[in-house]
C-alpha cells in the first residue's frame, strides 16, 4: 500500500509568486482603460497647445476645458466602472470564474499522462519536482500542486495529502465546486490520502481530475485520469483560489 510522501520545501518549479501565469487577474481589461484614458488626457494636451488659450478667448477656454473635457472624463469614469462592475474587479465572483477554468484547462491537458514503471516517468518526475520529491513516489498532491503551479500560483506546493485541508482552505462539503481539491478520506490510514481538482458537479456525481489513479479509482494508479466519483465518498474540499 502506498504511503504518500513527506512534505518539503519545493525546488523544482520555483516560477515565483506567480511562475508562469497571471494569477488571475484579469490584466488585459485594465490595460486597455488604461489606454483609453492616457489617450484622452494626451489629446487634451496636445488640442490646448496647438489651439492655445489665444484662441478660445476667455469664455471659449472655460467652456471646452471645464465643460467638454469635464463631460469626457466623468464619461469615461462612467464606463471604468460599468465595466469592472458589470465583468468583476480582480477576486469577484465572475475573475475567480475565469480563474478556476484557466486551472481546470491546465489540469485537463495533463489528462493521459501514464507512468513509467512504478510511479516514475519524466512528467510525473516533474510533478514530484515542483513539490521537492524525487521519484519515485506517490504523486495526487504534488499533481495538484504542479497543476496550480503552472496556472500561476505559488501555493499549494505539497506532496503530502492532508495538507492541502489547513482550516483556512476548507470550505463547506456542500459547497463542492469546480476548481476546488477534493481529498478522500481512509480509515486505515487516519488520514486524507487521496486528492484532486474537482471539474465540475451534477446532482450527487463530481468529475474530477485527478493523478496516480486509473479507471477504478485507486490511490495507487497509473498516470491521470478524468473519474466520476460520488459526493458522499468525498470528505473535504479546499478552496485555493
């Protein structure tokens, strides 16, 4: 029976806070206003100081400046907050949303991976790597946790199961979502000893995506795999996002 492994500090995938990702905040949104923005001061600057003050006379100035540029820059105030209000600011409901698919997509290219003799085999290597483990060894946390790595995020970084549940991340049973780890717990252990993502949830099934399993379920499998499992085998779910 397999024992997962102790927890160390990774070394393998040290991409930093966010190693090869965005960490989910939608950038692009912002840029863009940004953008928006910066062109209608420029443009303001440069019409003032082709057409100058002489120009406009008095009255003219405070009209153009005061009134239309006024009106142009509560206009577009308006629509920075239509926007972030109607798309979500970064950590709303709808960010998070897109945050939890770009995980999931990154979990679900890894679905078909298999091993190479007992868990072994380059990519399952660079599982355990990214958790600090060599192979070979078990490997359902530090799939989930190579999983969030290369989504963007620097925790969780564990080979060793029950860790992934600190009271913080825990959320409710009835809460199971997609994008959160599932952990199973085993009597003869004690202990949670099997994780994955959960891809999505219908009545009282779960999809998830999980590795070191294989078409039966195991604990002890042999590459990645998309399974079915029922909610009432499920003992705990974490939210890492």
């Amino acid at each position: 029976m397999a024992v997962d492994s102790e927890g160390v500090e990774g070394e393998g995938c040290d991409g930093g806070l966010c190693g090869s990702g965005d960490c989910g905040v939608d950038t692009d949104r912002s840029d863009l206003l940004f953008g928006i923005g910066w062109f209608v001061l420029l443009a303001d600057e440069w019409f003032f100081e082709v057409h100058g003050f002489a120009s406009f006379g008095q009255y003219g100035f405070t009209v153009y400046r005061y009134g239309v540029m006024g009106t142009v820059r509560v206009l577009l105030c308006f629509v920075c907050a239509v926007t972030f209000i109607g798309n979500g600011l970064p950590g709303s409901s709808v960010v998070k949303a897109d945050a939890r698919q770009r995980l999931l997509n990154v979990a679900r290219a890894e679905i078909g991976v298999r091993e190479v003799g007992h868990n072994g085999g380059k990519r399952v290597a660079e599982y355990l790597a990214c958790t600090g483990i060599k192979v070979p060894a078990p490997y359902c946390a530090a799939f989930v946790s190579f999983v969030f790595w290369k989504a963007g995020y620097s925790a969780p970084r564990t080979p060793w199961s029950p860790a992934l549940f600190p009271a913080s991340r825990v959320v409710e049973v009835g809460s199971a979502g997609e994008g959160l780890v599932f952990g199973i717990y085993f009597p003869e252990l004690k202990r949670i000893a099997h994780v994955g993502l959960v891809e999505s949830v219908k009545d009282d099934w779960v999809a998830t995506i999980e590795g070191n399993t294989n078409p039966e379920g195991s604990r002890d499998g042999q590459g990645v795999y998309r399974r079915m499992r029922h909610k009432r085998t499920i003992a705990k779910y974490a939210d890492w996002l």
